[in-house]
C-alpha cells in the first residue's frame, strides 16, 4: 500500500504568536508547504531545521496552535498579525485540520487586525470569520497569468484562473483585498506584469511587488526551472534588471492610478 502524500507529522509547537517585522506579529501553523513552490525562501530555513525531504512532500501540523494562541492573545500586546510567512495557511491539508480557521476564530473573538497571504481559494471557506474582523485584508500571491508558467515554478498550488476568481468573490463580499506579485521570475517582461495588473487592479485595493531572492543552496533548483522557461540568460546579475523594470513599473502604475509598494 502507498503511503500518505505528503507525509503529515502532527507536532507540539512551544509558541505560534511569535514577532515579527512583516506585520507585529507571525503565526506559521504548519511547518513545510503542499504548493511546493520552486523559488520558496521556506525550504532553505526547513533545511536549517533540519528537514532535508523534497520541498513539499512533508507537512508538520502544530495541533495545539488555537490552544496556545488562546493563551498568548490573551498576554501580549494587540498588533497586527500575518498568516504566514513560512507556510500556506490554505494550503490543502487545512480542510482536514481547519487550524488556520480556528486561529482566526480566536483573533476575531479579541479583534486583532489581521493580514493572511495565500495561494488558495480555500480562504473562501472562511469568509464568515474573515467578515468578522474590523481590519482585515486577504492576499494572493500570483506572479503570472501563463498556466504553464505556473504548473512548472508553483507545481501544486492552485490554478491562476482560481486565485483570480478567489479575489473576485472576496471583494464582493466587502473583504479588504491585495495581491502579491512575486517574487517576479527574471526576464518576465515590463507589458507581461502590466497584463496581469490589468487583471487584478478592479479586485484589490492594493498590490505588492517583488524580486526573486535566491536563497543559499536554491541555485540549482532555480536554474533549472529558468532554463525550462528560456530565461537563464536572467540566471545571475539581476540586479539590474529588478532595477530597470521597478521604475517602467513605477511610471506606469502612478498614471494608470494602481496602489503599490515595492518591497525591494
Ligand atoms: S505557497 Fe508560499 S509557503 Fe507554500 S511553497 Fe509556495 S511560496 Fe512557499
């Protein structure tokens, strides 16, 4: 008999309302992602603590996460809280353990302003909590409108196509909505990214922009993937290219009325 994939481990995590300097505070619940997602910056830390696997294949779940946040809301200062930085609080395995919307239940109940980034429709779920918040905002991390760009650098996150229609419904339902552009893949061009604003721009009230950041041992991996997509002339020395392609994008944004915020 196959065994179960990913490999889910459920844990004892020690804290899970931890500081943090994106938003006051962080709360990962799982360790490890199901969206395994080439450029993800969390492998490299999983692989400091010690997690070797394939990206992706396993999934640690803090179960006693609502049981601590209870207790920590309840002695740390209030501050705005971001879900997540080292994981995908919707990843899949969220339907069978709905951690992320048991913390959500709890910072709703002392109303703690709150900030969740995924790549998942399954936030929709969650809607009736969400609309309970007095400051809230949901985000989608979405780099580009080619599904086949997708499949080969986000190979088990959800569909483009469902991001878009996620944020769609968010908004309608008076949610406060973001999408996340990046980490932009090098050598996508000026007009490509401006298609893809053209898309969101009705559906959110703001979008972020960033640039891949390659981190120690990702290299290869990445790589490889640049040079499925014909861009490895983009491989090294970037920095110029981020450069040239923040200020086209800045120009463009400001006269065409688009929030923004470069994070790099
Ligand atoms: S969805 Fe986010 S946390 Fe998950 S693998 Fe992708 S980048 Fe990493």
């Amino acid at each position: 008999m196959r065994g179960r994939w990913p490999v889910i481990k459920e844990t004892r995590a020690k804290s899970i309302l931890n500081r943090s300097s994106i938003g006051d505070y962080v709360i990962n619940p799982y360790v490890g992602c199901q969206h395994a997602c080439v450029y993800c910056y969390a492998q490299f830390y999983a692989r400091r603590w010690g997690r070797t696997e394939p990206w992706g294949s396993y999934v640690e779940v803090k179960v006693n996460a609502p049981e601590l946040l209870a207790k920590e809301v309840r002695r740390k200062r209030k501050g705005v809280v971001y879900l997540s930085s080292m994981t995908d609080p919707y990843q899949p395995v969220e339907r069978e353990y709905e951690l992320t919307r048991r913390l959500l239940e709890i910072l709703r109940e002392r109303d703690w302003p709150v900030l969740v980034q995924t790549k998942s429709p399954l936030v929709l779920r969650d809607i009736d909590v969400l609309r309970g918040f007095s400051q809230v905002r949901v985000g989608m991390t979405i780099i580009t409108l080619k599904e086949e760009v997708r499949r080969v650098v986000e190979p088990h996150a959800p569909s483009v196509d469902e991001r878009i229609r996620a944020l769609e419904e968010l908004k309608e339902q008076g949610i406060g909505t973001f999408a996340f552009i990046g980490p932009i893949l090098p050598g996508t061009s000026v007009e490509e990214i401006l298609e893809l604003v053209e898309v969101l721009k009705d559906k959110v009230d703001l979008i972020y922009f960033d640039r891949l950041n390659i981190k120690p041992g990702l290299r290869p991996k990445i790589d490889a993937v640049l040079r499925i997509l014909k861009a490895e002339k983009w491989s090294r020395n970037q920095d110029s290219y981020y450069e040239k392609l923040k200020a086209r994008l800045m120009e463009e944004l400001s006269s065409k009325g688009v929030i923004h915020i470069f994070v790099y």
